[in-house]
C-alpha cells in the first residue's frame, strides 16, 4: 500500500511540476473553453487524457512501443500549441462550448504523446518491480487528481473573468489561448529535433 501511495504522489508531482509546466500549459489549454456549467465536459476530457497518458506509459513499459525521446520531446509542446490554436478555431468558428467530439480524439491522442514523454523516467523508476501494474495504476491516479485540481483552478479563474469581471467569453479565451502559444514558442524552438 505504501508503495501504491509513492506512486499516487508521484502521479501528482509529475503533473503539478511547476518546473516542467508543459501539463500545466496543456490542460490550461484543454480548459479555457469550458466553465463550471460544462464542468462534466472538462472533466471528461481530463479522464481520456489519464487513460491515454497511462496507456502509453503501459506501452512503454512493457515495450510493446518505444519512441524516439527527441520527437517525443518535441510533440509535446506541438500538442500545447495545437490546443490553444484548436481553442483559436472554435472561437472564429463560433462553436464554443458546443459538440466536444473533436476534443475527445485529440485529447486521446495528445495523452498518448505526453505519456510517451514520461515513460524513460517512469520506466527507471520500475525496473525494480515485479507487478508493474500496481504502480501504473497509483501512477494513474496520482495524474487524475492533480489534473482535476488544475481544471478546477482554470475554471475558477475563467469564473472571474466571465462572471465577475464580466469579459466577454471569446475575449477570455483568444487572449489566454495567445498567451500559451506565446508561452509554448520557446519551447518549440527548443525541442526541435531537426
């Protein structure tokens, strides 16, 4: 049980590393379109990121996948910079808030991605372990928790702004969405493994 609790923390540490905020940006992203009346919606979305962060750890793991550290390096910021432009798109299109069918596959395949980012470390840190599912799991339910505390932060903080502050919904979400892409930049040019 111990053990289980080490990797719950570690699920949360993974998530809430200020230092490495990529999950932070991402879900942020993930979020802005959303408020507390859609609160089900976001964290819908913040559930098929665990599993396909977890599946993808799974995968690696047990190396039935392995993938190039230097690409998955790079598609990580890829994937925080193709949200907020997806949040862009929605706003023009004019379908905040609306059908999140769109949202669901990218965020499955975002999380495969950010799973695969974490999998070296993750793998590590298992070599030592004879049930390697026990920890996936805490892994697991560690990512689950922090990320619903993030969504929750991220729809307060659209709360203010919308409700209290009375900023009009595509304004909150274009200026927040241009702030991550601006955030995101830097790290792009980064990771750019060619």
């Amino acid at each position: 049980m111990q053990d289980f609790i080490f990797y719950i923390k570690l699920g949360l540490n993974h998530v809430l590393d200020f230092s490495a905020y990529d999950h932070i940006l991402f879900l942020a992203a993930l979020a802005l379109p959303f408020t507390f009346k859609s609160w089900k919606k976001v964290l819908l979305l913040a559930t098929i990121f665990t599993i396909a962060h977890c599946f993808s750890l799974y995968l690696s793991v047990y190396e039935i996948v392995v993938m190039d550290v230097g690409l998955i390096e790079f598609l990580i910021p890829v994937t925080i910079f193709a949200t907020a432009l997806f949040n862009l798109n929605y706003i023009w299109a004019g379908q905040v808030n609306k059908s999140i069918a769109l949202h669901i596959l990218a965020t499955a395949f975002f999380g495969l991605i950010h799973g695969f980012g974490f999998s070296n470390y993750f793998k590590m840190l298992m070599a030592e372990e004879e049930n390697k599912l026990m920890p996936l799991l805490g892994f697991a339910a560690g990512i689950e928790l922090s990320q619903v505390l993030i969504v929750l932060v991220v729809l307060a903080i659209s709360y203010l702004f919308l409700f209290v502050l009375r900023v009009k919904s595509t304004l909150f979400i274009l200026v927040s969405s241009i702030l991550i892409i601006l955030v995101t930049i830097p790290m792009l040019i980064a990771a750019f493994p060619w």
